[in-house]
C-alpha cells in the first residue's frame, strides 16, 4: 500500500499543488577562494566503509540514500572531527525531476542535493568550512558553480547566508504549480532592503495618513535580502520623515495565518500608525489573510502589488520596474516566467472605500495622481 505521504506528494506535484522553494546559487571559484580554517578537522570525500558511520550520526536520512550519494553522478564530501562525521555535503551532476524543465546544467555545473551538520557540532562555522573544502575539491574536478534549493528557511538561517553572501547567494524564489498534470514556473529574483525605497513608500504613508509617528514595515526576509546595515540604513531614511520605523519580518511556516496575526498583534500594541507591505511571492498568496488583519486592526497599509488593494486594502504603489535581470542561459527562460518584486506595472492605487472604513480622507493630491481609484473618487 502506498503511504499517505507519498500520495498527497505526488497528489501536489502532478494534480494540483503549489510549491514555492529559494533557489540557491553559489560560485566555487569564489567560494574556494575564501580563507579556510580547518581547526582540527578533516575534509575529503566520502568512501564505502564511511556508511555506518553516517547513518549512526545522520538518522534523518535513510541508510539507501547514503548508498545512492555514494554512486554514479554524486559527490558526497565530509568534515571528520577524529573518525567522527561532523557534517556532509551531497552535490550531484543530477537535477531532481521536479524543477528539471527550468534548470539545465551545464557540464561544468552540479545540483546540490543535501548539507548537514550533526547537532553537537552546530553553531561553530563548519558549515561554512565545508562549503569551501568542497569548493576547493569540485574545482580540481572541473567544475565551476553549484545550484540549490531550500524551503522554509528559518530566519537564523537567513541571516547566516546575509552574513556570508560570499559563499552562497539566495538568487529568488521558484514557484512551481500543477493543475491537472500541467505545470508552470515563476521564477521572482531577490533584491536588498533599499532605504531610498522604503523612504518613498513612507512619505506616501506620510501624505495619507498625517501625523503619522510610528510605521512598522512587513517584509520576508527569503526574498527581500536586508542584512543589519541595511536596516539601520532604512530606519535612519524613515526617520527623516519624522517617523519611528518598526521591522517586522514574517517567513513561511507551518501556521502562515498565525505568524501573520502575530506580527499585526505586535505592531498594534506598538502603538503602530500605519503600515507598509513589501512585496513577497508567499505574501500574495495570503493576501487576504494580510488585508483582513489590517482591517481588524484598523492598520492603514500601504501595499507593492495592486491585487491586495483589489482584495480591499487601502493603496498600493509600485515603482517603475527596471529591465528585468538577464537569466543565467541554464535556466530555461521558456518553461519560467519572471514576476519581479513589486510587479511589472508601475503606478498607484487607492481603495476609497477602505479609506471611508478607517476613516480617512485621502488627499485630492494624492487621488489626482493615482492610476486607479477604487470606488468614488
């Protein structure tokens, strides 16, 4: 009999399913390049006889996987603390059938299937060793770059990649969905927290919302890269404007409407005025859970993407977008399509009728100005 597990995952992966993953990208030429301490440890690839170790210390994979990684077309590489695993790394010259129409490798090229550090070794930089002991390796091998992909990063996670862009960069978020056996990519491109942005977005809040004090800005870290200088450096800009900025930073996890609540929760006993909304793949797809806190909240917020003003928030207000960047030639551009952050459509948008609800008079400047009104203008 098949397990459930397995039926709702090929239920999601062939019927009707949408996945959203981060889609990593790391140099090894630059990574191997980097300095590299080794402190007591020994780096090499795995062998045979390794296997009994590795399925003691690394239970969470299966004894056949460890037998598969030590094959054809996979590199499996070690950091041994005496005789003990301390961690692995699995890179393959195999892309996994789920993302193989947008990813072609090139020959000089490999998909990075696993990494793991075993618990009492955490917390001490060998996860960073590692990579660059492979590095280092797959570069004598002839290869050049690793691909990856990882869901639901945690924000520990997060800001260890912020911290060490030099060896492994986040380049955005593949979502891949299936109705009925047909399947479509988006490929969405990261980009860095922006203080001049952010500082256009609170002047609109500004104009809107007068006598605005405190303003709280919702944003995922798995897309919107925003390591600590860049948040001093957006709150510093917001506070020109006579505004105190709170950061809220909501990621995916088990219980997305929860973590949502939780952050309005917090801003409202802030005290928060107004809030803004970056945009966010996986924050569209709880659009309505976002503009139905902010309403019970009585939070005017300010938005990136006009689908959550038509789903009845108060304004949105996307940016001229830029040429979108050139993709990389092993990511099949015709099985992908790009949906950059913010939208490819720039202009403003005001919901009237979410502003009579909170009690708002928008300014005629501002509905002059404004691409579409929703309701009266």
């Amino acid at each position: 009999m098949v397990p459930i597990a397995e039926l709702r995952r090929l239920f999601e992966t062939y019927i009707a399913g949408h996945k959203r993953t981060y889609l990593l990208q790391s140099n090894y030429e630059v990574v191997g390049g980097l300095p590299l301490r080794d402190e007591g440890l020994v780096f090499r690839f795995a062998r045979p006889d390794d296997l009994a170790a590795l399925t003691l210390k690394f239970t969470q994979v299966q004894p056949a996987t460890f037998r598969t990684w030590l094959g054809p077309n996979h590199f499996l590489y070690l950091a041994l603390a005496g005789d003990e695993p301390a961690a692995f790394r699995c890179d393959s010259t195999v892309v996994p059938p789920s993302i193989r129409p947008v990813l072609h490798l090139r020959p000089d090229q490999v998909f990075m299937v696993d990494i793991s550090t075993a618990p009492a070794f955490r917390r001490q930089g060998i996860t960073r060793r590692i990579r660059i002991a492979m590095a280092r390796e797959m570069l004598r091998l002839g290869y050049r770059d690793s691909w990856g992909l990882q869901r639901q990063m945690n924000r520990k996670a997060l800001a260890a990649f912020d911290r060490t862009p030099d060896v492994i960069e986040r380049f955005g978020t593949l979502a891949r969905t299936s109705v009925l056996g047909r399947v479509r990519f988006s490929l969405t491109p990261s980009r860095w927290l922006s203080a001049e942005h952010v500082g256009t977005l609170a002047q609109l809040v500004a104009d809107l919302v007068p006598g605005t004090a405190r303003a709280a800005l919702l944003f995922n870290p798995g897309t919107t890269i925003a390591p600590p200088e860049a948040t001093e450096a957006v709150t510093r800009a917001v506070a020109k404007l006579g505004i105190e900025l709170r950061i809220l930073a909501v990621t995916e996890t088990d219980d997305q409407a929860g973590a949502f609540s939780d952050a309005f929760a917090d801003a409202s006993r802030e005290g928060t005025d107004a809030m803004i909304v970056l945009d966010d793949p996986m924050y569209r797809d709880h659009r309505r859970t976002i503009v139905g806190l902010a309403r019970r909240r009585r939070l005017p917020a300010l938005y990136e993407r006009q689908e959550f003003v038509t789903a009845g928030g108060l304004v949105a207000y996307a940016r001229p977008t830029p040429r979108p960047p050139a993709l990389p030639p092993e990511l099949g551009a015709r099985a992908l399509t790009l949906d950059p952050l913010g939208g490819v459509r720039a202009g403003l948008t005001i919901n009237q009728a979410t502003a009579q609800a909170l009690g708002l008079t928008v300014p005629r400047s501002l509905l002059l100005r404004a691409d579409e009104v929703i309701g009266p203008r």
